[in-house]
C-alpha cells in the first residue's frame, strides 16, 4: 500500500522519518572519519604543520637545534590562536600542541633533533603492545569497545562470529602501530631528520584513516547486528 506522505508533497514528515532513513550506511565512511575523528583537511594541516615546519627549519639550519623547536611551537601556538579566534574546535590543535610541546622538549632536553620523534615512537610501541597482548589474551581493545558503544556489554565474545571480527579490527590496530615503528625506527637510530618527519606525516594520518575506515567495514555489520539483537530483546 503507498504511504499517503508520499502522495501528498506538503505533509509534514513523521518524528522518526529522518532516523529511519539516515543512517551510518548511507553516509560515506571516510567521511565520518576525517570530519569526526581529525576535523576534516583542516585537521590534518593544524597536526602536521608543526612538525613540517620544524624538520624544514632544521634542515636550513642544523646546527640550531633551537631555533627549529621554537618556529614547531610558535606554528602550533599561532594555529591554536588563529582558531580560538574564528572559534573553531580546538580539540585537534590542543592535541596536537601537547604533542609538539612534549616533543620539542624531549629534543631540548637530550640535545638531538632525532629525539623530536621519540615521544611518537614509544607511543607507537606501546599502544601496538597493548594492542596485541589484548588479541593474545582473548580480549580484543576493538571488541571491548564495540560493546561499550552498543550498549551490550561482553555479548560480543559469546559469539564466536563477532569475537573474530573484533581481533581482525584490533589486529589492524596492531599491525599500524608496529609498522610504523619498524619503518621510522631505523631512520630514527640513523639520525635521518628530514626523511624521519616526511615518514612520521606520511605514515600519521593517512595510515590512521585507513586503519579507521577497514575497521569500520568490519565491525559496522556487527555493531548494527548487536543493537538489532538490542531492541528485540
């Protein structure tokens, strides 16, 4: 039988008419991602702009291991301040500026522009150590949070089909934290400045995007069978 709103061009649309047409599917999951999770392309240029601008003032002049941590700062500080201004979010830039703050210090403290890309090491390290340890031991990062954002709890490891699905997501996790450390770790011992920041933007969020976007396309038929299960119960 036809709906009579579709009949009639000036009824008003039901309460729940836009709930049941728009949903995760219908929107472009790469864009979910870079919009949501980094701010778009604008996300991307305030996180990178930064550690660009201090491999390049390095490369200038590098016996002024200063002069190229203070122009990082003084990028981000700038980035932060022009988006205060036009109140943006800043949720990226502060994240970002804490990122170059602890950096630039690591630097100045040892005296070595290589260690400018320590903190992103360990932090590769340890988050892809978490990250397998929780595959080892049957409890997958990715699952555990796929039960947190259904509002289901543990159900996903009573089935074996989502307990797969969620190691596969979290060992993409796994594999892009330890790739990137086997890649930038020997540049890093080399003391390759400048190739060492082209690999840590290039292997940043590129390869964060692609992690998020298989992830999604693994995990979104199980999220969307979980809440089902949800509602009928």
């Amino acid at each position: 039988m036809t709906n009579p709103e579709q009949l009639d061009p000036d009824s008003e649309p039901s309460p729940n008419s836009e709930r049941e047409h728009v949903t995760p599917a219908d929107i472009r999951a790469e864009r979910i991602m870079l919009d949501k999770a980094i701010g778009g392309w604008r996300g991307l240029f305030d996180s990178g702009a930064p550690t660009l601008v201090f491999v390049i003032v390095y490369l200038i002049q590098p016996d002024n291991l200063q002069i190229a941590l203070w122009s990082a700062l003084a990028v981000g500080i700038a980035i932060a301040l022009y988006r205060m201004i036009r109140k943006d979010s800043l949720q990226q830039v502060i994240t970002g500026l804490v990122g170059v703050g602890i950096a630039a210090g690591f630097s100045a403290w040892t005296g070595k522009a290589e260690n400018f890309f320590l903190p992103g090491l360990l932090t590769n390290a340890a988050y892809g150590t978490v990250f397998l340890i929780s595959i080892l031991v049957r409890w997958p990062v990715l699952g555990v949070f796929l039960g947190i954002f259904s509002g289901t709890g543990m159900k996903w490891r009573t089935i074996p089909e989502y307990s797969r699905a969620a190691a596969a997501a979290t060992w993409i996790w796994a594999g892009m934290f330890f790739l990137r450390l086997a890649v930038q770790l020997p540049i890093f011992l080399a003391g390759a400045i400048g190739a060492l920041g082209v690999l840590k933007v290039v292997m940043g969020w590129p390869l964060f995007l692609a992690a998020a976007y298989f992830t999604y396309r693994i995990l979104q038929p199980i999220y969307n069978k979980l809440e089902s299960g949800k509602s009928q119960a």
